[in-house]
C-alpha cells in the first residue's frame, strides 16, 4: 500500500508537454525515480528479514559441546 500510494503521488506532474517526446521523456523520468525508490526499499528490506533470520538461528543453535582435553601452560608441562 505504501509503493502504491507513493507511486501515484510520484507520477503526478503539473508540466504541460507540447510534444510526445516531451511525454515519453516526463514519464520515463518518473517511471526511473519510483524504480530506483522500490529497489532501494526493497533491498532494505531484504537485509532486515535477513539479520532477524541470522539472529533467530544463533538464538536456535545448540550449545557447544564441552572439551575433550585441556593444555596445560608449557612452564607446568612435563619434561619442559
């Protein structure tokens, strides 16, 4: 609803062109800035959803598994 309310009010103009060139280049102007507005929307997005699925995999992952074995310093190790 916001693209679509945003579109329109981006596609209202009070230019009066006298030729179709001057239509095809008003459009294709405006047509340009909504495109650009939407991919850049549209990546903000993506990265959001994707920092709350990351977090919501660390949240979800199992705990880690304890050691198998511990190393001593080398000044108490044996035959140091």
């Amino acid at each position: 609803m916001i693209n679509v309310g945003w579109v329109t009010y981006a596609l209202r103009t009070t230019e009066n062109p006298a030729e179709l060139r001057q239509a095809i280049e008003l459009v294709s102007d405006k047509l340009g800035v909504v495109l650009l507005v939407l991919g850049v929307m549209h990546f903000f997005n993506l990265f959001i959803f994707s920092r709350v699925r990351r977090r919501a995999q660390e949240n979800s992952a199992p705990p880690p598994f304890p050691p198998d074995a511990m190393l001593t310093p080398a000044e108490h190790r044996p035959g140091s």
